[in-house]
C-alpha cells in the first residue's frame, strides 16, 4: 500500500503551437491535485467530482509509468481535485497528465527526471487524443511554472523564465463553448511564427497579443474584446490555448476596468495570480 499526491498548476497561451508546432505559455496559479493510492488487486479507478475528465488520458498516462508487472498486482485508485474548467484552452488536460504521472512516479519509478515524467504526460495526450501536438508548451508551464517558449515537435524548451509575480490573470470562461475551427489556424502559420519569435526574445506581451488577434480572429471569438481589453489597461490578452477561454494580463491593483469589459459578455470570470512554482509531489 502506498500513497502520494501531487500538485501541478494550470497555464495560458501566448502564443497558440497549432499551426507550427511551436507554442508560449505562462503558469497560473490554479491547481490540480491528484491523489495516486495502490492496494492489492488490479485494475484503475478514478475518483472525481468533475464528469468531462477523459479518463482515458488519465489511464494512458499511468501505462506510461507502470510496468506490466505493476499493473496486474496494483489495484490503482486515482482521487482528482482541480481548480481549472476543463475544455477552454486552460491546459486542464496537460495538468492532469502531469499530477497522475508525477503521483505514479513517486511511487514506482522515484528515479524518474522531471522531462521523462512531463514526457509521459504529453504521449498519453497524443494516443488518448486529448491534444494534435501532445501539448508540450502547456505541458512545461504547468509543470515548471514561469513562462516557456517551447519546440513542440522537438519536445524542447527554448526559453524560460520567471514571470513578475505583480501580475493577474484574469480570465473569462464565456457560455458558449463553440469553438471554431482549430485546423484553420495553419492558414496564419506565419503570424503565429512571427508571434513565436517574438515570446522567444522575451516580448511576451507582443506575443500574445498578435496571437489574441489570429486565433480571435479564426475561433470564432470576436477580436474586437482583445482590443477593448488593451483599451482598459490590460498588458496583453489572447484566446487560451483553442478557447473559448479568454485570458487577460494585468497588473495587480488594475483588475476592475478589465473585469468590466468581460463582465457585459455571458459568461463567468476567474481571477488568478500567476505561478512560478513546481510541481511538487509528497507520499502521505
């Protein structure tokens, strides 16, 4: 019998890695607890209040880190509590991914390093068909926290580093969840290109608004909020991820007229400050 619990935070984008393989994103500070518990007998269980979770992410991620052996003679129970809406482009899935995969290693493969758990996370993703690009740009600012300029294809981070933690998040989870079509944002492949340079020399900022006006623009979000957004003091603001989640940036002290621009839309507001930290596992 053995128990461990991991936490890992969610994410925004900043720059969106469909179209090229190569994405941007900044830690918040929602979180995901995963609960990994190991009792005689076989097979996985999964406890949790949320219904939309795909459990066979969750399954797939767990074959990523248990040997055969220790499949047929666990019974693996699984407990989720999370902060973040799942299916809005606030990296739900990739947090998820990582906390079963980070509880798991703790308790089978302790020796595993933080790229080979993130890894598991990110091919689950692929095969359960959670995500095209497995996700590794949201993958890492979850997992590291920070903002991280990655290569998805080559499953590499570009560029790290802290984000000023004077900064909010706040981010609007809209009624509506229709989403446009993800496979048209290739047709903007070079401004997300350009925007990816930009996140890469540390423009940030830049970055995601261009990305805000692309991906706006194609999934079916209506640019114009990107610029209201900007009107009303925010430093920057983009769809998440494939939406329909819209994610502003702010800083502390400046979240009133923001939230006053979502807040004639329909839909539900979450404020979160950034996050800087790691993922952190503990056996209970």
């Amino acid at each position: 019998m053995a128990k461990a619990k991991a936490i890992v935070h969610g994410a925004v984008s900043l720059v969106n890695a469909i179209a090229n393989k190569k994405g941007a994103t900044l830690g918040i500070s929602l979180t995901v607890e995963a609960v990994v518990e190991t009792s005689p007998g076989k097979g996985i269980i999964i406890q949790s209040k949320n219904k939309t979770l795909s459990s066979r992410l969750i399954n797939k991620t767990i074959e990523k880190i248990l040997s055969k052996k220790d499949l047929e003679q666990n019974k693996i129970t699984v407990s989720l509590e999370s902060e973040i809406p799942t299916g809005y482009g606030l990296k739900s899935s990739s947090a998820i991914s990582s906390a079963v995969a980070l509880a798991c290693s703790k308790i089978f493969k302790p020796k595993m390093t933080d790229k080979q758990i993130l890894l598991a996370g990110v091919e689950a993703s692929i095969e359960s068909k959670v995500s095209i690009t497995g996700a590794y740009d949201d993958a890492c600012s979850c997992y590291f926290g920070g903002f991280n300029v990655t290569d998805n294809a080559k499953k590499k981070v570009v560029h790290s580093e802290r984000i000023p933690s004077n900064l909010v998040a706040i981010i609007f989870i809209p009624k509506n969840r229709k989403r446009g079509n993800v496979k048209n944002l290739k047709t903007l492949s070079s401004v997300f290109d350009n925007a990816w340079e930009l996140a890469r020399t540390q423009n940030y900022w830049e970055a995601m608004i261009i990305n805000g006006l692309a991906t706006s623009t194609i999934l079916n979000s209506d640019p114009s909020i990107i610029t209201n957004l900007l009107d009303k003091g925010a430093i920057a603001a983009s769809v998440s991820g494939n939406g329909p989640a819209i994610a502003a940036i702010v800083k502390k002290g400046n979240e009133s007229n923001v939230k006053r621009v979502f807040s004639s839309l329909e839909g539900s507001i979450i404020v979160s400050k950034v996050n800087n930290k790691k993922a952190e596992v503990h056996e209970l």
